[in-house]
C-alpha cells in the first residue's frame, strides 16, 4: 500500500507529501535516549583575530584589514565581551566540559547538541549572564515551556516560557520526531541551530547561537553521529554587529584607548565609520583566517553543516581546490540567506592547504575567510 501512495504522489508531483506518510511504517529507534545537556551562558572577552595578523596572508594586518577589524585609537579593536553558550560536565556549573580536538574549530558556537530520530534533548540551562537569556531550538518539538521565546500567546499570565532571569537555571525538553530528521532526499543527518530569543537581535550578535545535529532513525552511532560520514565540520556564517550588543558601551569604556572622543551612529547606520568598523564578519566567531584550521583526510566522507544568524544578509561559501554535493547538485559555492541551514558531503581528493570563505565581496574584504587541509592518508 505504501508503495502505491508513493507512486500516486509522485505522478501527481507531491513527493514532499512522503515525508508525512513515512513514519507509519518506519521502524523504531532500536535504543532512543534521552541526551543530557548542561549548558550555560557565560560573558567572556572573545578576540576575533588572536593571532593579532592575518592568517590567510600570513602577514600583518594591512591598512585595508584595519578598517575591517576596528584598528586605532578610537574604535573597540579585536576583543568584545560577549556573552556565549559553554557546555559543563554536570548540573553544578563547576566544570566547563572540554570540546576535543576535531571540535576545537566550533569557536564561539555554543556546544554541539546531537539526536537520533526519536530521541529526547534534555538541557539543564544556566544563565550566568547580567540579561535574561535563554535557548530556542530550530526544527525540534517543544511545548511553551521549552520554546524559549515569551509573546502574547494565549498562555495563562506567568506561565513559563523558558526565558531565563540572571543567576536562574531551567530545564528543557526537546524530543525528537520523524519531522526534525532528514526527509526524502536529505543526507542522513541535517542541521539545525539554537539560540537566545529573548531580545533576539542583542541575543544573536553577543554570540548566544550553536548547532544541533539530528540524524535519520537507525543511521546512528552510539554518539548520535551518522554512520556514513567519517568527518563532520560545522561552520557559521556570522556577521556579529557588535552596535547591538548589549555590552557595546562596556565595550568602549573597556576597549577604546580615547572613549570619550566616541560618537555612536544610529542603529543600522552602517555607512559611519564608527559604526562599520564594529561590524564582524566572521566563520565561527574568527575573522582572517584566524580560527582553528578545519582538517580531514583525502579520501574521507566529510559532512559540512553551514549556516547563517539573523542579521540582514546573504552568504556565499566557496570552496576552493575541492567540491561538494549539497542541494541535489555538484558544486565548490552554495547561497546562504538569512537564518539559513545547510549540508554539503565533500569526498576531497586534493590534498593541501585551501581557502574556503564567503564570495561576497564585502564579506570577503571584511575577513570572513578560514583554511582547510586536505592530508594525505
């Protein structure tokens, strides 16, 4: 019967319609798990570049670098405060729970959260922050009280929502379903992302924003990873306005050798100097290549999960020397809008050292740039 409705809704060009109808047959996850999560908002300096040059020439900042990264004695610089999700081992908050070397690259992204279909993300949520905070997830289940969001919602007066006081803590839960996994024609994981939705432009550009990965029903390692993937790599797209940080004039005082003489423009008033030279474009939180370098192995099965955060943007990823399949197509370049998620596999069979950055021309100017390496086995 099934095989009939799949036939029907193909000639009649409504093959998304599958991805309702396949959870009535698909087979239960053979060990669903709830995974814990203990995660915290902390506020930390964040150095954009801390090499202090650029890695992508190999040099020192240029006169043009400069400008895009703030130099001199009237703008903030390289470091902000910045408030950021940071994993712990456990419910006390004692421990920061160390991210391994293949990992090191996320930068300023919040903890990787993972799932099988049918799983469960529990998430013990600390705010350490001097804002209320809290965590909203993309794509997964949630009631009211782990949406992460407060409006109007019919809700009754004081009823929860996830928003999170300063010195608070709260619990989410966040089960996975067949329609937070990959569809027909997906990979056999996809990406979604999480992040503050408090104040949400404030929230996004302090760096209140990280990854979940959610593989398909009985494609899961132990780990949550895909079984047919030996690398994955996740890289955001994140121009940071640091304008609307709710740190922004601690960030003066603190950063700007002559605060006094500082002018602030309007918000989104992007052709003042003042104001663009705080504009960060960045791959995980680095500009100029100044990140952990992304590494694999010729011959391997590489996953790159891309996204973008919320600011009024388009992005172009490129990568050079290698291609990848992502969208249906062979390509080395994919588009990025808004708030956007993707998945590429690259097979990269060119070994050596490789810029990958956005192909947007200001972007590019404004060091929104890394490495890869392609070793050989």
């Amino acid at each position: 019967m099934h095989r009939t409705l799949a036939r029907s809704l193909l000639v009649a060009g409504l093959a998304p319609l599958l991805v309702a109808a396949r959870p009535a047959h698909r087979p239960a996850a053979a060990h669903p798990h709830t995974r814990t999560y203990y995660v915290a908002v902390d506020e930390i300096p964040w150095n954009y570049a801390p090499s202090g040059m650029n890695r992508i020439t190999g040099k020192p900042f240029s006169e043009a670098d400069n400008i895009a990264v703030g130099g001199g004695p009237d703008r903030v610089g390289l470091i902000f405060i910045k408030a950021v999700y940071r994993e712990y081992t456990d419910s006390t908050f004692k421990t920061l729970k160390e991210r391994p070397p293949e990992w090191q690259h996320l930068g300023i992204l919040g903890p990787l959260l993972r799932a099988e279909v049918g799983d469960t993300i529990r998430v013990i949520f600390r705010n350490n922050g001097r804002f209320p905070y809290s965590m909203h997830p993309h794509g997964l289940f949630y009631d009211k009280a782990s949406e992460g969001a407060d409006y109007a919602d019919g809700t009754a007066a004081g009823a929860p929502h996830g928003v999170v006081q300063p010195g608070g803590t709260t619990t989410y839960i966040w089960p996975v379903p067949e329609r937070a996994g990959p569809a027909m024609g997906d990979q056999s994981s996809v990406l979604w992302m999480y992040h503050s939705h408090v104040a949400e432009d404030a929230d996004m550009n302090t760096g209140l924003v990280g990854p979940i990965i959610v593989t398909a029903r009985g494609q899961a390692r132990p780990d949550g990873s895909p079984k047919d993937v030996d690398r994955e790599i996740v890289a955001g797209f994140l121009e940071f306005d640091e304008n609307l940080s709710p740190y922004f004039d601690e960030n003066i005082k603190k950063y700007v050798a002559n605060a006094a003489a500082v002018k602030k423009a309007p918000p989104g008033f992007f052709f003042d100097p003042f104001y663009a030279s705080n504009l960060r474009e960045s791959i995980n939180g680095f500009v100029f290549g100044n990140g952990p370098m992304f590494t694999m192995k010729k011959g391997e099965r590489v996953r790159w999960y891309l996204f973008s955060d919320a600011n009024f943007q388009v992005h172009a990823p490129h990568w050079h020397g290698n291609t990848v399949v992502a969208m249906h197509i062979r390509t080395d370049v994919i588009s990025l809008t808004t708030m956007a998620m993707a998945v590429a596999d690259m097979v990269p069979d060119d070994p050596g050292i490789w810029l990958f950055h956005c192909h947007v021309g200001p972007h590019l100017a404004f060091g929104m740039e890394a490495l890869y390496d392609v070793k050989e086995r």
